[in-house]
C-alpha cells in the first residue's frame, strides 16, 4: 500500500511539474469547431505567438466591418481572428496552467477584443472575449477536430503564418 501511494504521489508531482500539464503550446495547434458550428478556426504557433485563421465556414462572408478600407469586404476564409496570443502561466489549486492571452478579431462588428484561451481537456479549448479590461466578458468551447484516418500529411504552420499579413503590427 505504501508503495502505491508513492508511485501515486510521484505522478502527481511529476505532471503538475511536467510541461505538458500546463497545455504546452502544441496542444492548441490544429483544427478547432466553433460551439456554433458555423466554422472550423485552425491554430498554429508562429514565432512563439498562437494565431488562428478561418480555415472553413458554413456559409461564405465577408469582413464587410473592418475599420481598415483597404481589408474591408474581403472574403471571411482564411483571415486571421486569434491574433498573437501569448502564453501565461497562472497558478490554480489543481497546479500551474497556460493560459493563452492576446486578441480576437469580430468580422461581424469589425471589433477587436482582448482574448483569453485555456485547454479544458485534451479535445477542448475554452475562448474568453472581454471588453473593458475584462470587465465584461463572453466565452465558448471549441472541439479540436480530428483528421480522417485516410487524411493527407497535415499542413506546416508556415501555411497559417503566411496568411498573418503583418505579425509585427498585428494586422487582420
């Protein structure tokens, strides 16, 4: 029994001082379904930031909202909405965890908003939009989407990162 309780407590020691039970950035990269499920948001690491693009969408739009003319009235598929988070460490009862901090872009209203993303578990990721330093704030879960088994080799994050038109200043 003892030797029970001490593998025990070793692996609990051992993930909450692990890397990966702090949502490693890997763990958000791929293919996310919107609770809606009006669009599918792919996510990829690129320079240490995590992005997202719209990589499907129900039905076709456009980003007739955004205050830049120049973007205004393309098409919704393949604009970036996750714009550069960045990881946070936070510390929680249950241990430390990664939470991604930076902004989302609306294309509905041509807003963008301070974001918050958290692993839930493995398959789903919590979004948080706030407004007003946090003071108000709207959430969703995502559910990664899996790959067919059949499926073709998976694209590199240059894919994502190439359509991020401006990472230094954050364009969308």
């Amino acid at each position: 029994m003892r030797l029970l309780i001490l593998v025990a407590g070793s692996l609990v020691w051992a993930c909450a001082a692990s890397p990966a039970a702090s949502a490693a950035p890997a763990d958000l990269k791929g293919v996310w379904l919107v609770e809606d499920q009006t669009g599918e948001i792919e996510i990829a690491n690129c320079a240490g930031l995590l992005w997202g693009i719209v990589a499907w969408e129900r039905t076709p739009g456009r980003d007739t909202e955004n205050p830049d003319p120049a973007l205004r009235g393309r098409p919704t598929l393949g604009i970036p909405i996750l714009l550069g988070l960045r990881p946070v460490v936070e510390q929680h009862a249950e241990g430390p965890q990664t939470i991604w901090r930076g902004q989302i872009y609306n294309s509905r209203n041509g807003k963008t908003y301070d974001a918050n993303i958290k692993p839930v578990d493995a398959d789903t990721l919590h979004l948080e939009g706030c407004v007003l330093g946090g003071l108000f704030c709207g959430g969703q879960n995502w559910t990664r989407l899996k790959p067919p088994a059949a499926a073709p080799p998976a694209r590199a994050a240059g894919d994502v990162c190439s359509r991020i038109s401006d990472l230094a200043r954050g364009t969308h």
